[in-house]
C-alpha cells in the first residue's frame, strides 16, 4: 500500500512515496504527524500553524466553488429572541420589579443563544465536559473574531455588575446592556447563516502549479477539516482539527478563524485583506 508524505519545499507541495498505509491525515493530533524525510529537503507539515504558513507563500488565491453545510438548531420551548421580546417589554417598566425582570430576560436571551450556538456546532459537550461558563463562551466569539474584545469586555462587566451585586440597576446601564445582548444575537444568526455555506474551495497557486484548497466543518465529529489537492496528480490530503480537550483550544481557534476567513473570501474575493487575516494568524505565537 502507498503512503504519501506531504512537505513544503521551494514554496512547494512535495510528495514523497513510502510503503506504508494508504491514507494519512496530518492532523493537529500528536499521533499523526507526516513527517518530513531528508530525500525531499522539505519541511513537514504537521499542524495548522503549518498550513497558515504554506498558505502565506502562495503567489495567488482565487475563488473555486462552494457547497452547503446543514445545521440543524436544536428546538427550545422559547427562544433567544423571545427572551429578548420579554426584556423589551420590561424595559419600559421602570419600577424596581421592571428593571429586574430585564436584567433576568436578557441573561436568559443570551445564554439561550449560546447554549444554541454552541450546540449546532456539537461544541456545547467540551463546554458542559469542563464546566466553561458564560465568560469562557464569550471569550470564545471574541477569540474567533466574531465580536471585539471590547464589546464582549463591556458586556461581560455589565453582566457582572447587575447580576452580582444587590442594587437596582441604572437605566441607562439597563440600555446598553440590552444594546449588547440585541447586537450578540444578530450576529451569531448571522455567523450561523454564513456558516451554513462553509465548505469553501480556492485555487492556490505556487510556481506556475495549482492546487486546490477547500474547508468544511464536520458536524457529527465538531472538527474543521482543511485538504489540499494537487491538481496535476490528484493526490489529497487533509488536516483534521477538533476540540476535545483544553489543550487543543489554540490550534482549534486558528482553524475557526481559517474557516470564517475562507467563508468571507468566498464572498468578497478580496486576496489582499485574506492574506492580511492570515498574517495576524501567523502572528500569534500561542
């Protein structure tokens, strides 16, 4: 059987043939490395990190096609938005009763949004698996590019303070709370819809060679799969990247942000701000 080897050498795929098995992922998983073998002079692609990089050196990036990914969102008796309706309405109270019954149906707005998230995604089991909380949810989408830093900094101190400490809250605190959590819903709706397009392809070419690029969200294994093809032989190999424990948070948050990149790229067709994301990527040393 046939085992193929795939290097980075001169900006380039290598294949290296060696008699072993026939199919090899080299995925962000310590047992399944593809290692590089002196013959090629290459460099081995082994992570992620990896991919970024090899992706960096491309001479250009143009859009291929796209497919269609089903997410099926789970089915709660009242839903994020209706939560957020009953906090609309108890924002016009502006008795102590009123402003507390806001602060009460927004967390539950939010937290119902996502539970849901975070559920279609089959993530929500690492989060329950560790007890990750509202605030490691949050700095989740934050970590992602979903929402800023400082919204999900100013979102989380406000929460803290209404829900923590036994005072009647401000009304204009109760405002841009309410502010923030409408914002976060729309926005994961919309990173869902978006998602739901996911399985991305792009050519990328490398010294006069093509070779094509695709991403996809598996569900049913909560990975996000990465696999390059050469065009000249077929040859296809792939990078698997999931969370299923802490230690892989890092490398599962590079794959996230590759594969929301791939999805905007896909739309935009804009190469220069994909490859100044994937420069920020490179960047982060963690």
């Amino acid at each position: 059987m046939l085992c193929l080897t795939l290097c980075i050498a001169n900006n380039d795929l290598v294949i290296d043939e060696k008699s072993y098995g026939q199919e090899m992922n080299f995925l962000a998983h310590p047992y399944e490395k593809w290692y590089n073998h002196s013959s090629t002079g290459g460099v081995y692609m082994e992570n992620i990190k990896d991919l970024i990089s090899w992706l960096l050196t491309s001479e250009d990036i143009d859009p291929a096609d796209s497919g269609s990914i089903h997410f099926e969102l789970p089915k709660y008796e009242i839903s994020p938005n209706r939560f957020l309706e009953f906090a609309e309405i108890d924002l016009k109270d502006d008795s102590v009763k009123g402003k507390v019954n806001t602060v009460s149906n927004l967390k539950r707005a939010l937290d119902c949004q996502l539970d849901m998230f975070f559920e279609t995604l089959n993530l929500k089991k690492i989060f329950d698996k560790y007890n990750l909380k509202f605030e490691k949810k949050t700095i989740f989408l934050a970590d992602v590019g979903m929402f800023p830093n400082q919204s999900i900094n100013k979102l989380n101190k406000i929460r803290n303070k209404m829900e923590h400490h036994y005072e009647t809250p401000a009304m204009e605190d109760l405002n841009v709370y309410y502010e923030l959590v409408q914002n976060m819903l729309e926005i994961v709706d919309l990173n869902l819809q978006l998602m739901s397009m996911g399985e991305i392809g792009v050519v990328v070419k490398k010294q006069g060679k093509e070779f094509y690029f695709s991403s996809n969200y598996n569900l049913e294994r909560s990975e996000i799969v990465f696999e390059v093809e050469v065009y000249a032989s077929g040859d296809k190999k792939s990078i698997k990247v999931a969370l299923e424990k802490i230690e892989d948070y890092n490398d599962y948050i590079k794959a996230f942000c590759l594969f929301r990149y791939m999805i905007r790229f896909s739309n935009v067709f804009d190469v220069e701000y994909f490859i100044q994301q994937l420069q920020t990527l490179n960047s982060d040393k963690s």
